[in-house]
C-alpha cells in the first residue's frame, strides 16, 4: 500500500505469480478478489494496493475469501488511522 493522495480512488493490482497455481486457477482468484475489494473500496484511502495471495487461496471458499479480504481491508485502515 503507497498512499498518494493526489488520486481520487485506489488503485488496486494483484501479483499471483504461478506459485498460486495454474492460469486458470489464477484469474478465477483474480476475478474473486477484484469483485470482493471493489466491495470495500469506498473503505479504502486513494493510493496504490498490491494484492498477493498463497495456493491456499485458490482453495477457500467464496464465504472464506471475502472474510479474508475484509479482514485485510480492516486492517489497512487500522494501520493508516494510526500514522
């Protein structure tokens, strides 16, 4: 995360290397996790996100991943309140 207040909304990338799996695999948790932080984004502030993820992401479950995601998302926002 790279705060940068001249942007209006966050920009979000995701790095899943071939670690997290096979293409297929990949842009399916691509596609998840892009549904799921645009969910949140108004909770984000405006700046550069980098999201990864482990093989064990491509093996949780819809309910499980969300979770995961809000739970980072909140956590992103404790650590900037704090600086």
């Amino acid at each position: 995360m790279l705060l940068d207040s001249s942007l209006v909304q966050p920009q979000v990338g995701y790095a899943l290397g071939s670690h997290v799996g096979i293409a297929v695999r990949r842009n399916r948790l691509r596609r998840q996790l892009r549904v799921l932080i645009k969910a949140h984004e108004t909770h984000m502030r405006p700046g550069f996100y980098v999201f990864g993820a482990s093989p064990q992401a491509t093996k949780a479950t819809p309910q499980q991943l969300a979770a995961a995601v809000a739970n980072l998302i909140g956590s992103c926002r404790i650590e900037t309140s704090q600086s």
